[in-house]
C-alpha cells in the first residue's frame, strides 16, 4: 500500500530513474505539463516559483503528456530543449506519461485518488493540472490549469512553513 508521494519512481526527461524519496523533506509542486498548449506560457510563472522558492525547499516536478489536444507530440529530448529555450526552465523535468486511463502513470493513479477534482473526478482535465504535496509526502491540494503559478504562492509558503 502507498503511503506517501515517496513510494514512487520517475524517469527523468533524460530516461535515468528518479526516487521521489530523493525529495523527503521538501514541499513538491508537480505539474502535467505542454509544450503547445494555452496554458504554456505557465513555464515561466513555474520557473518562477523554483527560483524563488526552491532554496526554501521547493521542487517544481514536470511531467510531460501528450493526452490533451496532443499538445507534446515530441520526444523527450525536444520537449528538454523546448522548455530551456523558450521559458529557461531549470527545475526538473520528468519524461513524458499518460496521466488519465489504463496507463496512466502510477505517481497520477495516487494522487487523483488523494485530491480528487471538482465534484469528486479522479481525471486530469487538462494541462498544467497541479498538485502540491507537504514535507510529509502527503497531498495538500490541487489546482486547475487556469491557476496560474503566482496565485499559489500562499499555499506554497503555508506548505514550506509547515
């Protein structure tokens, strides 16, 4: 049984495994994300938000996924140079997954199931849904795409706080 957002494994963009245990101890922002899609300027507003409160113990964890609209059809390595070129992205991206249906990646399965959306959905309506999760490895809440990054500034410093 899962108990904690530390349970789980990644790949990185460049196909290395990456233990979520690796980030114990700090609050995880973690973002579906697309290259193409309306809500990609978010790069910037989520770049921002590592920055300012990575040092504070803030990770921002993006996962590409090419299930709404295929707005990130590439492949990993396009999708890595696209976010550095064009939003300078330097927090750590994932490799893409599907975060809705039978593939779905194991990381998305559990935390649909720990906050779910509006109405109590379990699926990712779109791109650039957010999680973030506590120092504990524990769901704090979620966001739809149209929160923007600096909207959650205040629960970000409530979770750093905690």
């Amino acid at each position: 049984m899962t108990s904690s957002i530390y349970d789980f494994e990644a790949l990185g963009i460049d196909g290395q495994p990456v233990p979520l245990s690796r980030f114990k101890g700090q609050a995880l922002l973690i973002v579906n994300t697309a290259s193409a899609c309306g809500f990609t300027p978010q790069f910037a507003g989520l770049e921002e938000l590592h920055k300012a409160y990575g040092p504070q113990g803030l990770v921002v964890l993006g996962f590409p996924c090419n299930q709404f609209g295929a707005q990130d059809p590439g492949a990993n390595a396009e999708i890595a140079s696209f976010c550095q070129l064009n939003y300078g992205v330097d927090f750590p991206m994932m490799a893409k997954i599907d975060v809705n249906g039978a593939n779905a990646h194991p990381l998305y399965q559990w935390l649909t199931k720990e906050a779910p959306g509006l109405l109590g959905t379990k699926a990712i309506k779109w791109n650039f849904t957010k999680f973030l999760v506590g120092k504990d490895g524990q769901v704090i809440q979620r966001f739809a795409p149209t929160d923007t990054p600096k909207s959650l500034r205040k629960d970000i410093e409530a979770a750093l706080a905690a």
